[in-house]
C-alpha cells in the first residue's frame, strides 16, 4: 500500500509518529500470528515486540520495489517466529504446558451471550489444538493463508518458495487438519 511506503519513508527518517502509526495499523495481524504459531498470549506478545523491535532495526532493508511492506513485515515475523520455534524447540519437549494455559485465549465481545462466548473460546481452543499438531511447514502456510489472508503469491515470497510449493502445503495442510479435528471431535463426543 502507498500509504505503508509513505508511512516507512517517514519512519526512516525519524518521524516518531509515523512509526506509531505503523505499529499500531500492523499490530494485531503480527499478534495473531504469532498466537498461532505458539497457543500463547504472553509467548505471542513477547514475539510480537520482538518481531517490532527487529522491524525497526531492518526498516533499511525494506524496498519497495520488491514488493508490499505487508509481505515484507510477514517474511521478518514468520523467520523470526522459525528462528524462535528452533531455539526453543528442545525445550519445549520438556517443559510443562500447565504455565502456558492461563490467558491465552482472546476475550469474546461482552455483549455475547454467555454460551456464545463458551462455544467461540471452545471452538478457538479447539482449532489452536489442531494447528499445533500440524508439521511447522503445513501450519505456517495454512496460518498465512487461511487466518492471515494473504494470497498465493505473498506467502510464496514470504516463504521464498514457489507457489505451486505454498499451493501443495496449503492443501495438505488443510486435509491434515480436516483430520486431526475430525478425530480430536470424535474423541471430544466419547468422553
């Protein structure tokens, strides 16, 4: 967007305003990738500066020429969240998931119905299970393309792989996690 390109060259020279502008206009999307990537709202905010932090550090880099400062700021948070999910991997393996669990989900809006609000924090748990199940490279683009809305061509230039690539994932991906929820329901009905 022309508006994020005039919003960059003002950052990059030292408008203050401009660089609130675009984190506050990009925050929530790289928040909610970053949720997706590890179920946690504390783990996904700590990410979420940190991909901010690394953004400011890069902004030089972006060009414009080579494609929308959206794709950009997506390729720095989806390596970013790479680089995080291999340095912590191996712990992971060992850690306890009960101090992950408290305030992870997102708030339904006040004004729902209590049920409302129980079925939408069910069904969000519930995907976000299923999505952890995923193999890295089938979450990721099934996150940009389905949560995150970005076309075949953008995820392919975040990935830098070839879309006919970011086409094949998404589909297995898809299926995958058709199955894993169909049999995570299935379990849900006989307990």
């Amino acid at each position: 967007m022309a508006e994020d390109q005039e919003l960059v060259k003002r950052c990059l020279a030292g408008d203050d305003a401009a660089w609130e502008t675009l984190l506050t206009f990009h925050h929530r999307k790289i928040y909610n990738l970053c949720y997706r990537f590890t179920g946690s709202g504390t783990e996904a905010e700590d990410l979420t500066q940190e991909v901010f932090i690394k953004v400011f550090q890069t902004l030089r880099t972006f060009d414009p020429l080579q494609g929308q400062f959206s794709t950009w700021l997506n390729r720095v948070a989806r390596n970013h969240l790479v680089d995080h999910y291999r340095k912590v991997s191996r712990d992971r393996a060992t850690a306890s998931l009960d101090d992950e669990e408290e305030g992870l989900h997102p708030r339904a809006a006040p004004s729902a119905e209590p049920a409302t609000q129980v079925e939408d924090r069910e069904r969000k748990e519930l995907l976000q299970a299923a999505l952890a199940r995923l193999s890295p490279d089938m979450r990721e683009v099934v996150i940009l393309r389905d949560l995150q809305d970005l076309d075949y061509a953008e995820i392919a230039q975040v990935l830098g792989v070839p879309e006919g690539t970011v086409k094949s994932r998404i589909n297995r991906g898809r299926l995958e996690l058709g199955r894993i929820l169909k049999r995570m329901l299935k379990k849900e009905r006989l307990e």
